[in-house]
C-alpha cells in the first residue's frame, strides 16, 4: 500500500512485554491518530504490525510488563516510508517522560474503550438471546 509501512518489532528481553503503537499526527503536533495494540510478544519472538503512514512521519512504541507497569518508550520518526522498520528492544528504556505520559494515557484510553465495546457486544447478545428465547417459548 502507499504511505505505509511494515514495523517489525523484535524482544530481546528476558520477559515477555505487551507492545502497543501509536502513530501521532505530523500537521498537529502531539495530536495522536491511531492506537494499535501488537500483542504480548514473548523473548527471542517478533511481531509484525502494518502502519499506514500517510498522514504521520512518527510513531511511538510502548511496552508493558503486567497491566499497569510501562517499561518501555520510544519515539521513532520515519525519514523514507517506504523502508519497512525493524526494532530490537534490548533494555527498558524510557526516552521521554513527558511523551510517556501521553502515550500512557492514549492506551488506558484505548483499552477503556475496547472494554466499553465489549460490554456493549456482550449485552447485544444477551437481548438477543433473552428475546428468541421469547419467541420460541411463544410460539409454543
């Protein structure tokens, strides 16, 4: 695809981590566009995420140990988008306080929500359930 990019992310670390990505817009600065989770990657195993870039040259990376604990960020800007991206995380680094921050609260948004979604989606089939349970019981 055009303006987009293969980001491969790689653990190197003893333990395994829960990546997330988040793409932030470049004509508004620290404005984000997408939050993406990656997945738990285990040590010595590797992830592949697909960026669309088109309206972005930067991305960040930030990973979890447990729910609540961020252990690792980083800030990565794209010179050439069409070179796909390899990271190797090695140690647990934390490149910008302030900017992990801000990534921190953009993933407890973004899984508040997947969580709101999945309440809603959860319900929707109880009525759904609940309510041909009802018409089989009437029909009868």
């Amino acid at each position: 695809m055009e303006d987009s990019v293969a980001l491969q992310v790689i653990n190197k670390l003893p333990q395994p981590l829960d990546f997330y990505v988040v793409t932030i817009n470049d004509s508004e600065a620290g404005k984000v566009i997408d939050t993406k989770h990656i997945g738990k990657i285990r040590p010595e195993y590797y992830r592949i995420e697909y960026l669309k870039m088109d309206k972005s040259d930067e991305y960040w990376i930030v990973g979890y140990l447990g729910k609540k604990n961020l252990v690792y960020f980083s800030q990565h800007a794209l010179p050439n988008k069409n070179i796909d991206q390899i990271i190797e995380i090695r140690n647990y680094i934390n490149q910008s306080v302030k900017l992990s921050d801000l990534a921190k609260k953009q993933v407890e948004a973004y899984n508040y929500e997947n969580i709101k979604v999945g309440i809603w989606i959860t319900l929707d089939f109880l009525l759904l359930f609940l309510n041909l349970m009802l018409l089989i019981r009437n029909r009868k």
